[in-house]
C-alpha cells in the first residue's frame, strides 16, 4: 500500500492536475459485485480540517458523476471546487468543525482507478475490459480508504444525486458506521424518463465510429462526439424549465460564442456546444458509460416494504432533501425513502426545498439559505450532544400559516399533561417545534413533527428534533397504524381542508389522538354574530374574515358530534377559556374559547 | 398542376405507400420566407367525408413533425390513421358531418417536396441544398391546395403541436379563411429546453459521419445512428414522466425484444431501440433536421403585447387545449396564447385537460372523453347557427364545486335585470353557463365565463359560450382594465381563499362588479350559533362544517365595511330571502339568506 502526493500521469489521460490531491494504492485482486474483479486500486482524494482528538468529526462527501475529490478550495490560490458553496470555513460544512474527506470514485477518470487506468496485467489502459461496477463496489472501495485513514465512525455521510445513491450503500453496507446520513436530490432508484436518457447518451458513445469498442485510447481521438451529446442530454436533464427560460430566453437569437453553423442560430445551441466540448476534455467516454450504468443498477426496489427492508439495519439519523423544480430526481424519489424509513422506525428529517433550479439546485447558491442551512442545523446535532436552543428562535411562537397564535399557547401545558413521559409522539403541524421539544426535555421518544414552512423546519433541527416537510391536507399515509401512542394536532384542524382525512389518519396512526380548536361556539363569538350580525373575532380568532388562514368554524358541541357520528371515542375533553389563563368547567361550548379532545377509534 | 393517385416514388425514399393519398404539383418557382425558393412544389393530401353544398364543412387538419397525410382510415381494411382516435363517423372530427381535409406538409417525406424529393434542375434529391423553410411556408403551400381545392372559407384549422403552430400561422396569415381555430398542446414558440432538445438532435445527426453534409441518398447508408438518436431523445420529451413510469417501472429488467448487448439490460432501453430503429424506417433525416428547424425559427414574440399584435386580425373563434403533464408545450404557453387572444377581444375558449399522457396526449384515446368532446362541442357551434342547448344538461343547476345551490338560482332573475342588454359580462365561476346562457339570448355580448371544472367547460361549449379554465385563486391578470362592463362573481366569494385579491382584480377588469353571496347574517345563522352554539347551516349553507366547499363566512354588514375599508363603491345591495322568493327590504342583514352588490372602483 502507497500513499503519495497524486499527480497527472497517463493513468488518468483527461483529467487536469488536482494539486491537493493523495493517493492511496489498494493492492488486489478486489472483488466486485456483479462478478468482475480488480488487481489493485489506486484512489485519490482530498482532504479539509483536522479530525479532532475523539475522532468523531469526519464527513464524508460522494461526489456525484462528473465531480471529484476537489469538492472545494484549500486555499485563496486554488480553484474552486464542486461544492465550493457548502464546504469551507463557516460554511454548512464547516472546515472549521469538521474533517472533510472527499475521495474520487471508482469507475472516474480523476485519479481513482477507471477504465483510462493502466490494467497492470495488460500495461495498458482497461478501457472496455474495465469491468462492470455498482454503487456498492464505489463504496467499498471508499471503505477501504477509511479504514487506511484510521476512521472506524464517520459523523456523516453526505451526498447528491447519484453521491446520494452512495450514501444509501453506505448505510445498508456499513449501517453502524456513520452518525449521520445525508443523501440530497436522489432516490431508490433512477426514474424511467432518467434511465431512458441515460440509455441514450450511453448509446451515442457506443455508435460513435471513434468509440472502437472502448480501445479508443491509442487512436488519435476518441468518441468525443457521443460523449458530447451524452453530456448535452444530461446537462438538460440537470437543469429546470424555469432556470433555462431565465438563462436563454432574452437573447435567444443571439449567439453566445462563435460556434458553427446552425447552432449559432440560437444562443443555448451555442451553450450547449460549449458544454459539451469543455466535458470532452475532462472527461473519459469509459467513465461516463461505467458510472451512468453503475447508477442506472443502483436499485433498492420498488415498494415501500422492499426499500425499507434493505434499510433497515441502519443506525444514522437522516437528513433527506429533494428540490422542488427537481425533474430528474424528483421530490417524490426522495419521499419514498424517507416513507421506507419510517416504517422502521428510523430518526428522518425531511425537506422538500422550494426552489427554481432543478435537480443542480444541490450545487447552487441560490438556496442555500435552506438547504445550506437545514444540513447545517443537523450536522450541529448528531453525536447526541446537548444542544443550545436557538437563539433566534426561543420564545419566539412559531410563524406557520396555520398558527393561529400570537401569544403564549395556553393549550400545550394541558397537552404536556396528557401526554405520559417515555411515549412516542407525532405532532402534526408542529411549527419551529415548541411543543416537540418540551416534550424532548420530559424525555418522550421518538418525537416526530410534520410542518410545511421551510424556516420553520430549519428551527426544528437547530433544536435536535426530527421533522417532515409536508401538507397536511395530504394526509398521513406515510405512517403506519399505531406506529405512536400520541398524535397532536394542536390549534391547526380549523385550517385544513379535509378535516375527515386527516382526523381519520391521525386515528389509524395513533393510539391516543390530542386535538385542540379555537371554540366557534365561544360567547363573544355567539355576540358577534348573533347580536351584531358579523363574522366573529376574537382572541383567538384574530383574522378578518377574508384573510384568516383558518377556514373551518366549529364549537365544542359540533366536534362531539362529529365524533358520535364516526364511532370516535372522546377519552377526555378539556375547556379552557384563554383570556382567563383557566379551565371551564360549565357550559364549556358558551364559556371556552379553545378545547381539548383526546380521541382514539 | 396535375393531380394524381400518389404512389410510392424515388422522392418518398423512406416512405412506405398510402393508399388513399392524392398528390398535386404546383408550378414555381416558390419564394420562400427564408429567402430560398423552390421550382415546384408537390403535395400529398387524403380528405375524409364530403364538402357538402353550402361549402361550408371543411376541416384542416395540421399534423405534427412525424405524422403525414394519412389521419385515419378510410375504410376498415385500411392502416389506421396517426389521429384515428379523433377521426372518422361519429368522432369528435365527424366524417358524416365535415370534410375534412390532411394534407403531408412541405419538408416532410410522405409525399410532399421535401429534402429527399428530386430536384428538378439537378435530377439528383435536394439533400442539404433543400432550403430553410418556415411554418409560414408549409401554411403558404396548403393555402394553395386550398385554393386548388376550391375551399375559400374553411370551418375551422385544427393541429397540434407543431401542427398548432400552423395553426396560428394561419390565423396570421389568412384571418378570414376560417371560422374555428383550434390549436392544441402548442406554443406562441418552443420552450428553451424543448429548443435544447431538438438541437441535440440535430446534432446528432449531422455528426453522424454518415450524413455525408445531407447528401446520403447514393450512398449504402444514412445517418441512422443519428436519426435515431433524435427520434429517442424526442420519443422521450413527449411522454410524462407519470406514463413512462406506468410503463417501464414494472418489468424494468425484462428487455421487451432481443435486442444489442447493454439496452438488453432494461425494457425501456429495448423500447427506445425500438422505436429508433422503426423511425429511421420510415423518417428521412434530412426532413427531420429541416422540420425541427422550421418549428425552432416559429416564433409570435415573448410578450403578451408582442404575441396579441400578431394574432391581432384573426377574426377567427378560438378553442385552445393543453395538457397537464405536457412539459415538452406545457400549459402556461398555451395561456400565453389565450391571454394574447383576449388582449384584443377575439373569442376564445381555453381548457388545460387533466392528463397523465404528456405530450402525446392529444393522440391517445385516454383523455378523449373530454378533449374531443370539447372539440366536438366547439365545432358544433362554429358557423353560426342555432345550437340546441346540451340535452343532458338542461335544467340541472351547474356541478361546480363552487356552487352551493341544488334548486333555483333566485339571483340569476336580479343579476339578469342589473345587466342592460348589449353590454358585455365576464362570469367568474360560470359553472355550466346557466347565467351567460340567459345573457346570451338576450343578446349580451361579448361574454365569457371562468370555471375550474372540465365538465362545465365542456357543457359551456355545448350552448355556444366562450370560457376559460381556470383558477379563480390564481387572479384575472389575463384580462386587461375595464375589459367588460360588468363582472359577476355569483355565490363564490365564500369559496374563493384570496378574497381581497379577486374583488381588486373584479373591480380592475369590470366597470360594474356583480357579487351575490349567501349572507352569514342571516337570522337562521345567528340562531344556530348564538342560541345553540353550533356552526351555522340553511338553505344556502347546506353544507357541513367539515365538507364545505366555502371557507368564507361573511355578512352583509360585513361586506359593507369590506367595501367601505377600501373606497369601493356600493352602487346597488340587493338583499333576497331565497325561500321566500322576494326581496328583503327591512333589517336586511337579519332577514336575507342572500345579498347581491353591485360595486365599481
């Protein structure tokens, strides 16, 4: 085993020096799961930030199919890297806190060894001989180079797209070895529109008269123009409609570099050309056929059931992000891991992140207030220590479109007696997560809050605690019957839609259900309406009619109703009148402005 | 001119024989847009049906980038048609009723000149000396087959996608050569992405070293590789993601024919194959990179100003249809061409279908139930004359889920006497068109209506009436200010979440503004709640709490402070007791179930 300072050699023909890099060699034969092997493996990779003395600060980031071991700068002289906008000093990966190891993958052209590497049998590069990889070989491969490095735990595995199938392996293959799992824009498993245009792309390569079966590297050029529209397609598919429209609608007619004939015609022919021919210098056609298959193999099934399965002797709590214009990798990929991962019972916090930049948004500044931020909140949190509240935040209501609070929330002292210590709870609308984690402190576990406001949600993990961008109005289908002993939907069913969904699914998924409602049928409001012939306001109700978010009215004696008629059993229902700050005790539907149920079916 | 049974001919290389076909030559030489000509022109057209004597049934039907002349079948041993869904006896385009006519557009290779035809002067194909030609020329060209044909009006223009791009090029072109214009899943011009799409393509077929620069057709063989390269990526563009999935999820590892060494490994590779191979068949490249390139240059602007100025003198009615997952010509370009059309006033009818089929949608059966039936209404009504109200419709108060009314619409008889006849209405919320119906016949005009449900639409086109779908929560921005003399909102502001905005908007587009809605004052209401102390219901709100199609709650005092908050004039209040049937004269907020303002800024 070797371990030097990487430089360009013939190894690795298309790849421009990578100054920071090292190198380890990993002598064979290395067996590889679809059957082939290999008689030694060089890889290469960078480093950033000192592992600390206990050695839990290691991140490990996967890079995705065209990056590398440079996922940032080591200094002001040196160029930028892939992921320049998350990792440095300060930075949500903060070089700073953490040790930072990006590795190049196996099957690339960028030091780690590919089929442009030098088949030590042969003496001659492997091109079509290299053989067939998977996630899982990528892997491994890097598992060898933690052990080399002496790291027996990571604190976090982090990745996209494709880095984000390696974070998958990571935790089926190796599921006590990391804190922490991190997987961003990515899925299961490919979509069928992706692997139709990955199928294409690689067919482009494989037609091109100058591709000669994979030999390609004595000849004096390569299948340059397959790659080319392999990396055209694909650099499509990276991209939204919206972030193309902006970049190229203006000046559509209008050339942006003197290309030829007919593209010239437009400004995202010129573009695309452009692109194209930049990835041909740096990139190997073998490389980009090993891993877009690699990738398109990648697979943890097709159901709910099946992918759970496969993740279930995880031990990371999960950070999973999905961006919103993301067509490639689509939000609702994401969704299905996190699905198969509740229904083990694993910690998932989950983000779908509003953005307009598609499935490159992971790369981008343009979001990073959330995503940046939101991975930031959950790396501060793992190794279980005890973390600050967040400053900004404390004291603070949250500000969730279906809080209908401005004050102090009454209801969650009631709710926090209701609930017995060492119980798990979902708490549906659970905001910037008040109640979560004063229930947190008491000790109730697992603790789980569904929210759809992204700041909020960013709140939630700065206090520890596991939260799942959703609607509500969606329902709850992604949790399993009786999967909690209680579910909280506190001050939040008066501004849902399908009020008979969600208090049906709040039933099926837990044992005990808390509900809590502004009273319709309080006496100021009665007064309101009934003397003065308005739409009623008051403490509680403090929107106008035409702007609350709240769109369902109802008093106490509607919701006992309501429950009669579906067979829901109302364990316990408490009155308060909140101006008070006290518990009614009679003519509660007259005398309350807010209620408490507990209900089970 | 001569005019001939087509025949399969050395200028069709890549086509096989269509039966049915006509063929007629024009004598040039041809100008060209671009400014190329061509000595003569030849086209290829099947017509369906019978021009009957008043000349007045003839439909032309515009095909899209790989279709030709053949439609449908013309009899049953006959290969069915790229259209036969919406095509023949009894069909949404009915052959016993209408003639129609399909004609193979210039470029192309079924017939008509195209790149692979025989050059006159040379003897030799045109190859890559067949000039640039536009979507105005393929227009140009089939105006003359118009003319050949003796057709000097005809009943309506019918294409999609690149086939509603002739569409409109006729509307430009000739806006008094047809009454009905219905383009479909089309585009004042292509996405940047699906221009991103089609360069691909194109590149790939010119870098195919056996593109010979176009001139292949001597050669053993044509850029195939290419050829099929485009064809998959565009097979791709023009499914959903959703059918590609219902498709290829299921069998993922099961190839579907035995076909080369990797896309062996997934049916959708063996499919995309497929497909490939089939096309190149059939396809001549050369008219594929000069088809492409035609629908490219089309272009109407990018402004709603820039879009409404060219389409200014159509004096044609307009019936436009996108599809929901179409993301190749999504919807929103569509509405570009709707809003373009209302910016000066032209008539038009606009549904986006709810579809899973992408693109293609418009070609399969699985959303004809309301594509066709939409069309089939709207070319009912073309031409002017007295359409029998819809059978199955009469009488029955309109499905909209904004409608709280299962009896009589009392307000309808005010509304009604409020409107002077002759001034034109926009219905917002227009359900079946019960309201613009009685307007209609009273000769109101112009009038449109607004409504989400499909069905509605459909039922509106059935009565002749021009409407929109559309959300009434996303604005009215389409239209312009003081666009109509009067605006109705009838009985669905309580259903409306942003109330502020769509009263702004109403009072912004109408000189006078129609609200009815039920009044929450009401003294059944205030009984309910301020006696028995539950949310309120009656005759109007007949809803329940928890299903209630309303979200607003309000009362007339309520709405005249609304009013008198923002300086809105009151004009007129009409306050009505519905089950009584009469006006409400005295302590109208306590004793009306329904109000009716007339407002105006």
């Amino acid at each position: 085993m070797s371990d030097e300072f990487f430089n360009s050699s013939d190894s690795v023909r298309t790849s421009a020096p990578l100054k920071h890099a090292r190198q380890v060699r990993f002598e064979g034969p290395v067996r590889l799961r679809e059957g082939g092997e290999l008689p030694e493996i060089d890889v290469t990779y960078e480093t950033y930030g000192e592992l600390n003395s206990k050695e839990d600060n290691a991140i490990l980031i996967c890079h995705a199919i065209s990056g590398d071991s440079h996922c940032a700068a080591h200094d002001p002289d040196d160029d930028p890297g892939w992921w320049e906008v998350a990792v440095g000093p300060g930075k949500p990966i903060d070089t700073d806190r953490y040790f930072v190891i990006c590795p190049n993958i196996l099957g690339g052209c960028r030091g780690t060894t590919g089929p442009n590497s030098i088949n030590p049998e042969t003496g001659r590069p492997y091109g079509a001989d290299f053989p067939t990889i998977t996630i899982d070989d990528i892997v491994e491969v890097h598992r060898m180079l933690m052990d080399h490095l002496g790291i027996e735990k990571l604190l976090a595995v982090v990745g996209g797209s494709m880095g984000g199938h390696q974070v998958l392996s990571w935790a089926i293959r190796y599921p006590d070895r990391a804190v922490g799992a991190i997987p961003l824009a990515t899925s299961p498993r490919v979509t069928s529109q992706a692997l139709a245009f990955d199928i294409v792309g690689r067919n482009a390569i494989l037609e091109d008269p100058n591709f000669h079966g994979g030999q390609y590297y004595a000849a004096s050029s390569g299948p340059t123009t397959g790659l080319a529209i392999a990396r055209m397609i694909g650099h499509i598919t990276y991209l939204s409609r919206e972030a193309m429209a902006r970049n190229f609608e203006a000046d559509r007619y209008q050339p942006r570099s003197g290309s030829t004939d007919f593209e010239s015609r437009f400004s995202i022919g010129t573009y695309l050309g452009y692109q194209g021919e930049k990835f041909v210098e740096r990139f190997d056609a073998n490389s980009y056929i090993t891993l877009t298959k690699a990738m398109d193999l990648f697979d943890l099934g097709t159901t709910r059931q099946a992918v759970a399965e496969r993740l279930s002797a995880s031990q990371a709590r999960w950070l999973i992000m999905s961006f919103s214009s993301d067509w490639l990798f689509p939000p609702e990929q994401s969704e299905q891991l996190v699905d198969a991962l509740l229904a083990t019972d694993k910690r998932v916090t989950y983000s779908e992140v509003e953005s307009s930049c598609g499935h490159d948004a992971f790369l981008l500044p343009d979001d990073l207030d959330r995503y940046g931020e939101l991975m930031k909140a959950f790396l501060a949190n793992l190794n279980g220590k005890k973390t600050a509240e967040p400053q900004e935040e404390v004291g603070r209501p949250h500000a969730s479109p279906t809080s209908i609070f401005h004050t102090q929330r009454l209801d969650y002292d009631h709710i926090l007696e209701l609930i017995p210590p060492a119980t798990s709870v979902l708490d549906l609308g659970c905001g910037g997560g008040e109640l979560l984690s004063l229930l947190k402190r008491r000790g109730n576990s697992p603790l789980v809050g569904v929210e759809l406001d992204e700041r909020a949600i960013i709140t939630c993990a700065r206090r520890g605690l596991d939260v799942l961008r959703s609607d509500l109005n969606t329902g709850l289908d992604r949790f399993s019957n009786s999967q909690f002993d209680f579910v909280v939907l506190s001050h939040t069913l008066q501004a849902v839609r399908d009020v008979e969904r969600i208090v049906e699914d709040m039933l099926r998924v837990g044992r005990r259900c808390i509900v809590s409602f502004p009273n319709f049928g309080y006496r100021r409001h009665r007064e309101m309406l009934g003397r003065d012939g308005r739409a009623p306001e008051s403490g509680l109700l403090h929107y106008k009619w035409y702007n609350s978010p709240n769109i369902r009215f109802f008093s106490i004696v509607d919701f006992d109703e309501f429950c009669a008629e579906r067979e829901i059993e109302v364990h316990q229902r408490i009155a308060l009148d909140t101006q008070a700050g006290a518990e009614v005790r009679e003519d509660e539907n007259l005398n309350a402005d807010m209620a408490i149920f507990v209900l089970s079916r």
